[in-house]
C-alpha cells in the first residue's frame, strides 16, 4: 500500500461475471467518489471496464476463467484484500465454477467481507468503518495446521 495513503484506505476487489458486468460497472460509477478513495482490484475483463469507466486506477489481474478468481483468491490469503465484491450470476453455469466456489470459500476462511450483489455492496460501502481503520479478527488456524495426518497406505 502507498505509504501516504490514510490507514483507513481498503483494498477491494470487484470480480463480475458476464452477464453481471453491466451491474457492477453501474454500481462503480454510482459509488465512485468512495471508490476513488480506495485501492481497487479486478480480474481482467471487469477491471478493464472499470478503469475505462471509473477513470481510476485499478490493478488488473487476470481474467476470471484464466486464473483471474485464483490471483485474488490468493491476494485474500495473503492479507492483500480488505473485501470482495462479486457481482456472481447464480442462473447461470460456468466453466470455471469450482474457481468462482473456491474464491468465496477463501473469502469466508479469512474473515474477509463479500458483497454479492448490488445490496450486499451498498451496505457494505456506506458502513461506517470504511472511513477508519478496521482490524478484522483472523481465525487461528493453529490446531488445524498441527492435526495428525494419517498415511494413506495406496499413496506415497
């Protein structure tokens, strides 16, 4: 994070799928004064929407069937993600479900916020706690990480 940015500052990522990316460019550019006052990341496609949009910066990563989910999959994990805003159509499959399944599972194990739709990210954006610094409690994972794991004798 830029080091005179306030301590305040979060890092969102805003994923969308095809037929929702209207919905989340529209969403953006309702919400974009708070949106500029952020870090903003998204998977290819819908961060190349946003950028040319919004005219803010955004750290583009791939797109969502080529990695895109995993990267901020990863980037949660990691610390690097204050929130998730996942604009996901439920009515439609995708190939790369199990991507998108494992992104809001990630999200979950790391305490992490996920706005799903248009509500979801309303209520989160206008809380008060995105204008101050917010500690999100971590799991301890510690017992899970120390757990006996017993061979498999048909694997080595």
């Amino acid at each position: 994070m830029n080091e005179s940015a306030p301590l305040w500052r979060k890092k969102i990522a805003l994923v969308a799928h095809d037929n929702k990316k209207r919905d989340l460019v529209a969403w953006a550019k309702f919400n974009h004064d708070l949106l500029a006052q952020h870090e903003l990341y998204a998977t290819g496609t819908t961060g190349n929407l946003l950028e040319e949009e919004l005219e803010l910066t955004v750290t583009k990563l791939q797109s969502g069937p080529l990695g895109g989910d995993q990267q901020i999959g990863a980037k949660i994990a990691e610390g690097e993600i204050d929130f998730l805003i996942f604009f996901w159509d439920p009515l439609e499959p995708l190939p790369h479900d199990p991507d998108v399944k494992a992104l809001l599972r990630i999200a979950v194990v790391w305490n992490i916020p996920v706005a799903c739709n248009r509500t979801s990210a309303d209520y989160i954006i206008s809380s008060p706690l995105m204008n101050e610094p917010y500690e999100r409690i971590l799991p301890d994972y510690a017992a899970h990480l120390k757990r006996p794991i017993a061979a498999n004798k048909e694997t080595t």
